[in-house]
C-alpha cells in the first residue's frame, strides 16, 4: 500500500504549456515518487474549480531526465476547465499541486474569451419526478449489465457531470440477470435520466443484447458503452460530429486503464485495433503505448476497428450489416462489426484518440459467468477465422505493401541474403536489384543479412530475397509463417545453379524465382520452378503488386509414396501457373489462404479456403461440411482462384 504524499515527502515540480479558456495542458510530477501521478487542482479567479491527475505519459521527458519508461508515470495532463471561463471576463488561473499547494509555473495566469457564452440553466428533476423528452433522442446509449452496480452507478454519475450535450439522449440497460442491486439503482437513476431497462432471466451474449437494444432504439445513432466506463470529458458530440460530418462508418475513442497504486507509464489500454500475424493467421490486438511510435495516441486516426466498450454508429448502417454476429460471445464480434460496416458502406472506422474515457477492463466479459461459459469463448477464435481468415489474409498484405498502415501497421520489411555490402554498392546486377527494390518500396526497411552461409535471424522479415544458392535457410530462427523467399536468377546459368543446390539439398526450396531476362525466365519454368520476370518498374514481379499471387497448400491423402508423389506433382503444375504452392508440412506450417485437400480423411484448415480434389474414393465429389468446395483431380489455378473469389467476397457481408 503506498504511503499518503505529505508536504514532507512530496517535490512536485512540473509547467502549464497551454492555457485557454477551452483547454489546461501542461505535467507535473513528483521527484521523490515519478511513478505515482500527483494530485492537481485548477484554481479560479483563487478558488478550486476542478481536482485532477496527469492522465498521460510524457517519453520527451523521461528521456530529459534520462529515466526509462518503467520509472516515470503519467505525467501530461489535458482538461476541459468550467465554462465560466468563457463568459467573457478576464479571470486568473493556475494549477496547484493539492499535497504542497505548490502553484505550477505557467506559460499564462490570465485568460479571457472575447465572445461571452452563456451557459443553458440543467433543470434539476425533483426526486420521483419522472422525465420527459421534449424532442426525440438524437443518441440511443446501448449498455449492458450483470451484477454491476457500482459499476453502473460510476457511469451515470461521471455522464451527468461531464455531459454538455445539446441534444436528447436515451439511455437502454440490458440486465443480465442480476442478483445485486442493480435494478433497483436502475430505478433510481430514471428518476434523472431518460432510462428503459429491460431485464432478462439469463446471463446472454454480448451480441444477442447488443441487437436487441438496437431494436429498441429510437435514435438515429446507436452509443455502445460498457457498463465499467467512466466518462471523463464530454466527448459524445466531437465523437458525433466526426461520425455524421466526417463521414465514418464507426467512431471509437481512447480508453485508459484506472490508476492502480503503481502506475507503470503503461496507462494507455486502446488506441484502435489492428490485425498482426499469430502461427498462421492474422488477430486483432488493441493498440497501446507499445506502438506509439506508429499510433496517433492524442489524435483522430483511421483504423479497422475499435472495440464496442464505447462505439457509435449510425442505426441504419447498423442494421444494414446485420447488426453484431451472434455466433460469438463476449469476443471479437466488434472487431467483424467494424470490418463489414466499412466494407458496406465504403466509410472508415475513426478512433478519435484526442478524447478519453476510463474502462475497468475486462469486467463486463467475466462478471457472473455460470460454470460452462469459458468453453464458449474457446470457440470466437475459431468463429473470427472461419468468417473473415481468408479474407484478412490477402487484404492485410495488401495494406502491408501499400504502407497504408490500415489492416497492417507495421512496415514492410525486405531482407537480401548471399551478398556483401560492397556487392550491393557495386555495378552488378545484384546491385541493381537492390536499388530497384529500394525506389520501388520507399516504405519499405531494407535489410542486408551476413553473406556467409549458416544460420540467420529472421525475424520481422517479410520477403527475402536470396542472391546465391549457397545460402541455406533450414536452420533459420524465427522465420515468419508468412515469409516469401524470393530466389535471383538474373541469367540462364543462375537458374542452373539454383537447381543444383536444390538437387544437394542446400537450399531450402523458395516461392519464386525472380529473373530478369527472358531466356532466364524460360529456363526456370523448363526446370519447374515458380517464376516471375523482373523489370525496372516491377523488380519484383507479381510478388508485390496488388494482385498478390495465390498462397496455396496441398495436403497429401497419407504418407504413401503414391499419395506423396501425387501431391508433388500438384505443387509442381500450380507453380508454373504462378501459384505460391508448396507441400503442407504439419511440423513446419506455413501460411496458406487455400488448401488443397487431396483426400476426404483430412480435416479442413481454419481461416482458409478449404477445397477437396476428387480421388477417385467413393463420395469425395459431394462437399463436407467445413469445405468450400470440389474440384478436379488436377484442377487449374484459374479454377482455384473462381472458388477462392467466391468464398472471400462475402466474407464480411451481413449475416
């Protein structure tokens, strides 16, 4: 338990940057204990207005005072001051330290606003006054509850203080069966607020009481809100302004993490979600201070989703994308919300990382469970990859080579293994190569591996590109699932040397060579290799357009030598139609946005498009359930494509 900050034990020291009649910005801090976010107040013309603490952290500073991350907290504070201050006199501000009463120094004592503004009297209901809209809601506040009145009570009254919104809201509380007193502090509160509750004997899922509040919404804006959000500033109407003018689709916010006793700096919970790759696939993560060096942490940003902790939407986009997918519970249903409101409407899905709110995290999820439900969420994995998997597959490298940063925020990163940095800075066409890739992916990180043979880090590496044969890659450490290995075979006699090294069993086998003659390029597709020519324009080919080649794995009927070689020779005739194609290796799996399934005994890959090949076996030419389709015994890779085009595009539609 940390000890209470007394004069004795307190050095705040700290400045006021900003200083307006509409925002108070500036950090303080205490030297004798950097981790724990002081106490402040504003003081008004020599009274306190309002107390606060910095809610942010400030790595300028850490950095000034040579201290890391872990040692100073949140230190950078931004508050909305009292609208008195905009009635058109000059009054006198400062920031007071509350433990020393300490005044910060200030960039300005005295603020004035030239137009006055009157603010509008709140009319304050007499207790059993029952309220009465004057006008129909212009939001609908959607929230859910079990067992949370303390909760629900916090939300409530950190709405009343903080709403300045000119506009009626209606509040829509689905009860989960609760056994506290949450309905009776419902009751309570529609006493203040324009409040329905509908209460339910069983502890339902996210979804399923997300929909039906949207059903009973009247407002043409649905505000999804946890019910362990604490509002801290008035952010409905910026949050509206960007939804409706702004033309999003969707409009989340910043949410913190309450203050424990020790705060680590690492405060900030979610700035949006993004997509990373995990084994073989791509899953949502909340974006966090860890990423702030590609995150707008204090400003509007688009992003693929945000979470529904705090989510407005328009109702009647809402509705028209099916509204949230009841084959989940409790997880991830947001994040295919946001994909198919974006995808239907052509509109983004906004972060407004500017505004703020507390979320006690994680307790709307694991509040009242009965025993059994844990199981449930097991599933929602494998839901999300069986509804947008494959789908994600090809859009999160379409965003990775575009640098967008949208699906993807991370950069596209190419390494060159088997040359020395004094090849590279030569003539030679490795050279040229090299510097080719470089104009043509300006985004890109390029990264040159030790030209000796042995084993080499992979990490982070998107595409590689090796530039000599002896190079071998079996040992390689923390190699991508999504890695390309892109060969150079410049001229015919490369491709020649390549296929040795195959043959001796040097190099590990790669997903395309890259040639840049066409007698070179011939060579390759006679020795069977997957090719693609190179040119100024283009130095990689197809490896890196927009229409991404096709990433394909075949899964052989068993071990026998018969059903092995038959897989292999399907590998063999994809690749020279310019497919990504390679035998499916369960102890060393690769990412795969189709696969093959050369017999009817295996079961289907989540997250891909799962196809099965007739073999001649009694009933392999009726589809299985999990499988998208039936082919041919040798099917082309136009016809894989058709399927895989059909099974992807309405990936992300409504339900």
């Amino acid at each position: 338990m940390p000890l209470p900050i007394n004069s004795a034990s307190c050095e705040v020291v700290g400045y006021v940057e900003v200083v307006t009649p509409f925002r108070i910005a500036g950090w303080a801090m205490d030297l004798n204990v950097p981790d724990i976010a002081v106490d402040l107040a504003l003081q008004i013309d020599g009274e306190i207005a309002v107390s606060f603490r910095p809610q942010f952290v400030r790595p300028a500073l850490n950095e000034n005072i040579g201290a890391g991350v872990d040692q100073v907290g949140l230190v950078w504070f931004e508050i909305t001051p009292p609208a008195a201050l905009a009635d058109g006199q000059e009054h006198r501000v400062a920031v007071m330290a509350v433990a020393d009463g300490c005044v910060l120094p200030a960039v300005a004592t005295l603020v004035r606003h030239d137009e006055r503004r009157v603010p509008w009297p709140r009319i304050v209901r007499p207790a059993g006054d029952t309220p009465r809209r004057s006008a129909e809601p212009h939001v609908s506040v959607i929230v859910l509850n079990r067992n949370g009145s303390g909760l629900l009570n916090q939300l409530f009254t950190s709405w009343q203080q903080q709403d300045r919104s000119p506009f009626p809201v209606e509040w829509i509380v689905i009860d989960h069966g609760s056994s506290d007193d949450s309905l009776a502090l419902l009751g309570r509160w529609s006493e203040h607020l324009d409040l329905r509750v509908v209460a339910l004997d069983r502890n339902d899922s996210f979804s399923a009481s997300c929909n039906l509040g949207a059903s009973l919404a009247n407002a043409p804006n649905l505000l999804f809100m946890n019910n362990d959000i604490r509002w801290c500033m008035d952010a409905l109407p910026q949050m509206l302004h960007t939804l409706r003018a702004n033309g999003a689709c969707a409009v989340g916010l910043k949410l913190l993490k309450p203050n424990p006793a020790h705060v680590s700096g690492h405060e900030v919970q979610h700035l949006g979600v993004r997509f990373k790759l995990r084994e073989q696939a791509y899953w949502p993560y909340e974006a966090g201070l860890e990423h702030l060096d590609r995150e707008a942490a204090h400003g509007a940003q688009r992003v693929p989703a945000a979470t529904a902790a705090v989510l407005l939407v328009r109702r009647d986009d809402f509705h028209h994308a099916g509204g949230f997918h009841t084959d989940y519970f409790y997880g991830f249903e947001d994040v295919e919300l946001c994909l198919r409101l974006e995808r239907l409407t052509g509109r983004p899905v906004v972060c407004r990382n500017d505004l703020a709110a507390l979320h006690h995290h994680g307790h709307t999820r694991l509040t009242g469970r009965e025993s059994g439900i844990f199981e449930r969420l097991m599933r929602n994995e494998r839901v999300l990859q069986q509804h947008v998997g494959a789908w994600l597959k090809r859009q999160w490298w379409i965003s990775l080579v575009r640098g967008d940063r949208s699906l993807c925020n991370e950069p596209l990163v190419i390494g060159l293994a088997g040359a020395t940095e004094s090849a590279l800075g030569g003539k030679g066409a490795a050279a040229q190569l090299a510097q080719e890739v470089s104009q043509s992916c300006p985004h890109a990180r390029m990264l040159l591996l030790p030209a000796a043979p042995g084993a080499h880090d992979l990490r982070d590496i998107h595409v590689l590109i090796v530039l000599d044969p002896q190079v071998n890659l079996r040992e390689a450490r923390h190699r991508r699932a999504d890695l390309l290995v892109v060969a150079w075979a410049a001229r015919a006699p490369d491709v020649k040397r390549w296929a040795r090294s195959l043959d001796e069993g040097v190099t590990e086998a790669f997903d395309v060579c890259l040639t840049r003659s066409s007698t070179a390029l011939q060579a390759a597709l006679d020795a069977g290799f997957p090719s693609c020519r190179s040119t100024p324009d283009a130095p990689l080919g197809h490896v890196l357009t927009a229409g991404l080649p096709l990433r394909l794995s075949v899964m052989a009927a068993g071990q026998a030598p018969g059903s092995l070689r038959r897989a292999a020779a399907l590998v063999a005739a994809l690749r020279a139609q310019g497919a990504l194609a390679h035998l499916h290796d369960a102890q060393r799996p690769r990412l795969s946005e189709v696969v093959l399934h050369l017999g009817s005994a295996s079961a289907p890959v989540p997250g891909c498009v799962n196809l099965l090949c007739k073999s001649g076996e009694r009933g392999d030419a009726q589809p299985r359930p999990g499988f998208d389709g039936v082919l041919d015994n040798k099917p082309a890779l136009a016809a894989v494509r058709t399927v895989w085009e059909s099974v992807v595009g309405p990936l992300v539609s409504a339900p």
